[in-house]
C-alpha cells in the first residue's frame, strides 16, 4: 500500500512508480521530452514535440500546427527501438548522412512503425538509451508493481479536476474503468465505508483503504489460512507443507526458506523465516507460482538429435504484412517472425528492376522488397531470440542471372554463417543437430546435383530447377506457371550448391521417397494433401518423417492471410508446419503453445516414438504403445483478475467466462467452458470444475481462453494462454494472458487448481 501512497501521490520530482528509477538521468529526460522530426516520406517530415506522461508509462506528442497534445503510444506497446536507418521507411525517405540521427520505434501486432530523427546524433542516442531502459524496468517490474501501475493510472483517469482526490462520482468512474459494474447503492456503500473523515471525497489513507477492499482476495484467504499455523503467518515448515501437499512439488525445507528470502515483503517476518500472505500472494504471482514448469522456459532438451527430429517453428510467405493479394511485404515481418522464435523463414523471390532480385507474392498487388535488404534483416534478426539453426526457404521465380545476385548477396552478407558444404569431410548419411547448426544458416531449395557430389565427381546437371516446389505440388499451379512465363525456369549452379541439407524435392509417395530419396531431400506439401496424409496414412507419414524433412504450407485460396490446425500435421511428425505469423488467430496461438518451451528456441524435440523407425503409433487408431500414458486432468477455474475491457465503450463491462481446450491427438480433443459472470471483468470467481482425459500426453496442448460472452453476437476474445500438457505445473497455480498479438496482458491472468493423475 506505500507504493500506492508514493504513486498517486508523487514528490516533486516525478518517478516511476514503485520501479527503483527515482532521480534516472535518462527517465527525467523522458519526462522533460523534446522535438523530433517525424518521417512519414520524402516529403512528409514535421516536428513533433514527444514527452513522457507522468504515468511514466504513455508517450505524448504535440503538433506545432494546432499545439495540442494526443496520447501517441504506450511504452508497454513498443516491442524494439532500432537506432539508425534500420526501417523501410528510413531507407527509402532519408539519406545515408543522416544515419546517426535516426531511430525507429517498433511497435507490437500490425501498428506501423514510428520513424523518428533527432537534431543530433548525440540527441538520437539519448531517446534509444532511455526509451530501452524505460521499456526494460517495465518488463522487469513484478506482478504486484504491474497492478500498481495499472491502478494508478486508472485513478489518475479517474480525478478528472486532478486534486488527488476521488468524489463518489470519480470513484464510479474509476470502478468503471477498471472493468466492474456496481450497483449505485453499493458504490455509496463503499464510499461511506471508506470516507472516514466524512468530508465528501476519499484521499490519502482513504484511498489506501479503498485499494485495500477492492483487492482483497478471499480465495487467497482461505488458501493462506489453511496453512498459516505459525502465530497467523506461514513457518518455512508450514510452507513446505503447502508445497509438499498442493503443489505436488518435491520440495525441501531450503526450498521453503529460499522463497520466503525471495518473496517476502515484511523485512521483519523475513528475519523470523515467516511469510505474510502479501508474501505468499507474491509467490503464487512469481514463475514458481505459474502454471508453465519454470525449468521449461530454458532449454532443457536434448539439442544433439539430428535436425529432423525436431518440431520447427516455420513461417509462411514471411516478407507479407497482411493480406496475400494487395497487403505490403516489408523487411520489418522478417524481424518480426526471427523475434518470435521462428526458424524456417519463406523468401518468393522474383526478377527485380536493374538487375537486384525483389521479394512479393507473385501475380498479386502486394509490395516488393529488395531481396539484399531482406537477408540483411534476416541476418540481423535472426539469433536475437534464439541461437538455434534458421532455414532460408526459397521459392525461386528468378532468371539464372538474377539467381547468380541472389547468391552472391547471400554469400557477402552472411559470410560464414551460411551453410555451403556438409559438416564433416565425407558423405553424411542424416542430418546434424540443431546443436552442430548453432548461429548458422541453411538454404532449402532446387539442386542441380545429389548432395553425393560435394564429395565426387560432379554430376550432370539435369532439369531439376525448373520449378519452384509449390509449383510442382498442384499440377493445376504447374500449368497456369507455364502459360504465364512461356518457359521453364533454370538454376544457376551458384545458387544450387548453396543447397545442401534441405533439398526441395516432388513427393511421389512414401515408398518411393523411402526408396529413391536421400535423407536430405525434402517435399513440401499443400495444407490439404498433408491433411490427407495424415489422416489416411499417419503410421506411414511419421516413419517418413523419422528419415526426412516435411513442410507443409498454407492453401493459395488463403488469400487473406488465414491459417489451419497445425496439430494434425504435428501429430503425423511433420517438422516444419508453415503458418502465416502475420495473422492473429487461434492456430497462431497454439503455435506459440508448441514452442513456448525449451527456451522459445524454435525447436522442440518430438517424442521418442515419432523419432523410431519401428514405431506403430497411429494417432488415428491409438493403438496400445509407450505413447499411450492415460492421465486425469482435473482443472478448477477459481477466478480472474483485472482482465482489460474488449469494448472501449464507458458503458461496457466485460462478461467474463472462461474456455478450457485440449489440443493433441483425436481422442484427446476436448473443450469445456464455464459460465459466464456478469459486469465484472476485475476480479470474476467461478470454482468451476472441469475434468479431461488424456491418452497421450506428450502431443497434447492445454489453450485457456478468456472470453466476454455476448447473448446476441460471437464472445469477444479477451486473453489466452496455451502451454504443453506436459509442462503444467499442478496446485494453485496463475496463469497468464496473452492478447491477439500473443504479448503479456499487464496484470490479467487466472487463478486455477491443477491436478493429474494416472488414470
């Protein structure tokens, strides 16, 4: 509550709330702001004075022309500041002089970029430096310091006289805001109960007493009381007991002492190893507390399995920012996809004016970008998030000069990065690891050759480039590429030979591919002939995939960026299942599920019976096997805390109710939900038990999916958070939420009891 204290009521010289930032050069620079020219285009640059809002949280901007201010963003909205002309827009609009006096702020989901440039160079290095320490504190600020934020803002939109002070109506407002709906008797109730110096309006200590009620939790109440049998506080024993018996951890006496040194509050309680329930209230908010397994979030699989034997986050038509038929293509969608973890990223690349090749989407009105610019955005982007190997996957509609540019720009730029001969000095017979592949780059595409002829005589180079593989899938597509380009495309042997573990292959069926294929050619496949496959034939689909690579891509009547399930396709033991990143949509968000493990690398390793030969699994029949592991789920959805308001109306409150859904093989499909809880989206509680069974865990994902219900229209979404079945944690545990984009929602989350059992 002191934080509260020194948040609506700050001292002279404003701070961030409760962050340790008090008196920083670099926040007070913020707070002070300056002008900077804002680019647009060539032509379009004007000053705009930007200031940080004393929330210490929202960016302002003035106009010279009407001196008015507008909110222009939220620091918790910005994803990067790039210092220089690293942006499109820059690039294209100013001139290579002005390098040091530009920066880019980068911004969450589609929002365009901000292009910025200073008076000076000095200038554009103080707004990166103290824009990228702002936006670390805020990442790095706890659960408790985050609603703080949160509700301090709420209260400062609240006192609309600024007075520092609620009236009953600021105090509706504010209940408003924050996502409840009361009734006006219950709002004077609560008024009367905290005006203790009866003058009409709460203030100081009032407030305090007013944040206190709203934030009371009782199902906290009852869980500490439980367990707090230590003069009303919890011993080290007492929590050990708690961690033992409802959190089903093998816990230590040590154990018990580290939290209460890590998260206790009450320096006095912590000499005397107590924890106070604003303790305990902290850990069950902390990653010990979370729903994810804590030890899951690094990398804690084996790296040393050979590449194939890995589920690979993969990327389709990655250059598109929207749409497949009219939407741009931008470098910064390459950024974007590397950022988040994606390591199969796709390149259509296309015969560009004064001989440099360009990326779009064919036949289409979307943007061109320059292929050079895009490998220098992958380069740059590419090991940000992870160190793990990324996969340069060309569809290649260039003419053999142009190809020969496009090797040469990926030879300068990458330099030894790039892959261009095997690991070893003789003929591999599988592919590395993802481990031997660290920080390195790998081509797929048409080759001339075998592979054998990097160690032998070289081969006759025969017709093989003639057309891109997504082409050769669909006989239809085949034709319709003849027609439009009169003749067959061929390949120059530069760019050929920079092929080497990810050769693009047509698929003629499996027992061919097992008969006539090297391990390292690989087939893609259309989203329904995969779909097929893997329901028709998933026993022969997962022994191909135990020897070779398969991608699978996105239907060309997807014209508008949508997506498909990518489980079926992982449960058949396909690697790299391609989706639109740029799209926000449920099968994104159970992408972002399969790969939020081992340290978000990209690569999660598949389960041991879809990396054996003799495997019988058949995610169709589920026959019995080491794969069947029958487990109980059983869920409690207790309740939720400050979920955001979907509808921007005064008026509207959210509806809270909650959908709890198993993805994985057929007969662990499942969705139940709860029912919903009207006018409170602040602190909604429901105690709804739900039970699932699950037969095979290891391919199974667990989505929670909050939702404000609408009798009349579809639920709006409001949050969710996917996580794989076998990182959950069991016992009261929180469960963050993420929005559309798949970002953190600030303070929103759900309080759940999990238990598995053997069935």
């Amino acid at each position: 509550l002191s934080l509260l204290r020194e948040t609506y009521y700050p001292p002279d010289t404003l701070s961030l709330p409760s962050s340790g930032m008090e008196g920083d050069t670099d926040l007070q620079f913020l707070l002070v702001g300056g002008d900077l020219l804002k680019v647009r285009s060539s032509s379009w640059k004007k000053t705009r004075f930007y200031k940080l809002q004393e929330d210490c949280q929202t960016m302002w901007h003035e106009s010279k022309k009407t001196f008015k201010f507008k909110q222009t963003f939220s620091i918790k909205d910005i994803s990067a500041v790039r210092a220089g002309r690293q942006s499109e827009g820059l690039r294209k609009n100013t001139e290579e002089p002005v390098e040091g006096r530009c920066f880019s702020i980068i911004f969450k989901g589609r929002r365009k970029n901000l292009d910025l440039m200073a008076s000076s160079e000095e200038e554009a290095k103080q707004w990166v430096t103290s824009l990228e320490k702002i936006m670390s504190n805020m990442e790095n600020l706890n659960s408790q310091q985050k609603t703080e934020h949160w509700i301090f803002n709420c209260l400062r939109k609240a006192d609309k006289n600024s007075d520092n002070k609620l009236s009953l109506k600021e105090l509706k407002d504010f209940l408003h805001q924050i996502n409840i709906e009361v009734d006006d008797q219950y709002a004077e109730k609560l008024f009367q109960e905290c005006d203790q110096s009866k003058c009409g309006h709460l203030a100081g200590d009032e407030i305090e007493h007013f944040y206190s009620l709203l934030t009371h939790r009782q199902e906290i109440d009852t869980i500490y009381g439980e367990y707090a049998k230590t003069m009303g506080f919890m011993s080290a024993e007492n929590l050990l007991e708690f961690l033992i018996k409802e959190q089903r951890e093998e816990a230590t006496l040590a154990d018990a002492h580290r939290l209460i040194n890590k998260y206790e509050l009450d320096d006095k309680a912590k000499e005397k190893q107590l924890m106070t329930q604003d303790g305990f209230l902290m850990y069950l908010h902390m990653p010990e507390g979370l729903v994810l397994n804590p030890t899951h979030k690094a990398v804690h699989q084996d790296m040393s399995q050979p590449l194939n034997h890995y589920f690979i986050s993969s990327s389709h038509n990655t250059y598109l920012m929207e749409d497949q038929l009219k939407g741009p293509s931008s470098t910064e969608a390459y950024a974007r996809a590397l950022i988040k973890g994606c390591r199969c990223v796709e390149l259509d690349c296309w015969d560009g004016s004064d001989g440099e090749p360009v990326i779009y989407h064919g036949y289409t009105l979307t943007s061109k970008i320059l292929f050079k610019d895009t490998i220098k955005a992958i380069k740059e982007y590419a090991f940000k998030t992870s160190d793990y190997p990324v996969i340069l996957s060309l569809e290649n509609h260039c003419s053999v000069e142009q190809q020969r540019v496009m090797a040469q720009h990926m030879s300068s730029i990458l330099g030894s990065a790039l892959l261009t001969s095997p690991l070893g000095d003789q003929m591999p017979t599988g592919f590395p690891s993802p481990e031997e592949l660290k920080e390195r780059f790998l081509v797929k595409g048409k080759r001339l050759t075998k592979l054998e002829a990097c160690f032998g005589p070289e081969e006759t180079a025969g017709d093989d480039g003639s057309l891109t593989e997504e082409e050769e899938d669909d006989k239809e597509e085949e034709e319709e590429e003849k027609k439009k380009e009169g003749k067959k495309l061929k390949l120059a042997k530069e760019l050929s030979d920079m092929v080497i573990y990810c050769k693009s292959v047509h698929f003629n069926g499996f027992q061919d591919a097992k008969d006539n294929l090297g391990f390292y050619e690989m087939s893609s496949f259309k989203e329904r002939k995969a779909m097929a496959l893997a329901e028709e034939s998933a026993n022969s689909y997962i022994h191909h995939n135990v020897d070779k690579l398969s991608r699978i891509y996105p239907a060309g009547t997807r014209t508008d960026s949508s997506n498909y399930n990518p489980v079926p396709l992982w449960n058949a033991g396909c690697q790299i299942v391609s989706l639109n990143f740029q799209t926000s949509c449920n099968d994104m968000d159970v992408n972002q599920g399969r790969f939020l493990t081992n340290g978000k690398t990209g690569y999660v390793l598949k389960p041991a019976y879809m990396r054996d030969l003799g495997s019988e699994f058949d995610p169709i029949t589920l026959t019995a096997g080491p794969w069947l592991q029958h487990k109980t789920l059983h869920l409690m959805i207790i309740s939720a805390q400050q979920l955001p308001k979907v509808n921007q109306k005064k008026t509207s409150i959210v509806d809270a109710l909650v959908k709890v859904e198993i993805h994985g093989v057929p007969a662990d499909t499942a969705d139940k939900e709860t029912p919903y809880i009207g006018n409170n989206g602040f602190n909604p509680m429901w105690n709804e038990n739900f039970k699932f069974d699950v037969y095979v865990p290891e391919l199974a994902l667990v989505r929670f999916v909050v939702e404000d219900h609408d009798s009349v229209t579809d639920n709006d979404f409001v949050g969710q958070f996917t996580v794989p079945f076998t990182s959950l944690q069991m016992g009261y545990r929180h469960v963050p939420l993420l929005n559309k984009e798949g970002d953190p929602l600030p303070s929103a989350g759900l309080f759940v009891h999990i238990m598995i059992m053997d069935a």
